[in-house]
C-alpha cells in the first residue's frame, strides 16, 4: 500500500488526526463513524467524524471505505464511483456486505 505524508495534504488539524486514524484500520475490518470519534477521544464528535471522513483527499489510499453507518449500512463514500465502489473495496478486502 502506497504510503502517505497526512501532515502534507491541505486540510484541518482535525481531519488530518482522522485520516491518520483511518490508516490504522486494517484490512478486512469495519469501524463506525461512533467507533472512531470514540478511538480519537472525541466520543460526542460522530458528525464532524463523518464530516472529516468524507473530505478524505486520496481515497482509497487513505482507506475511509472501512468506516461504515452506526446500524450497519454503508453511509457513503467520496472517492470516484461513489457506493458503487466503497461495496467493491470492501468485498475485495472479505467484507461480507
């Protein structure tokens, strides 16, 4: 997997400590948006979680597939081809789905 420098891409302070956090996802698991806020001590920021999520810059590199909805659905997903691709990645990773 292609590494990436976070501290070089444009963004906030917060979504750079959440596309760090994204990168210590491993392949072939799932977290929720809940899960993360509650990884980076932010138990009571889930949306702005899901905010910083979306703003990924280098999807999939930065692998934000792996962050799904709180009741099991996908949510959505900013890198090209939308669902469409997050349910790809993640099926090719094991995922069931």
């Amino acid at each position: 997997m292609k590494k990436v420098n976070i501290q070089k891409l444009e963004g906030t302070e917060f979504q750079k400590i959440i596309w760090k956090a994204l990168l210590n996802i491993p392949e072939g698991k799932t977290v929720t948006y809940k899960e993360l806020a509650q990884k980076i001590g932010k138990p009571k920021a889930v949306r702005a979680v899901a905010n910083a999520v979306g703003a990924n810059p280098c999807a999939p590199t930065i692998p934000c597939h792996r962050v799904v909805r709180n009741d099991g659905k996908l949510g959505g997903y900013s890198g090209g081809g939308g669902i469409k691709t997050k349910r790809t990645l993640l099926i090719k990773e094991g995922i069931k789905i």
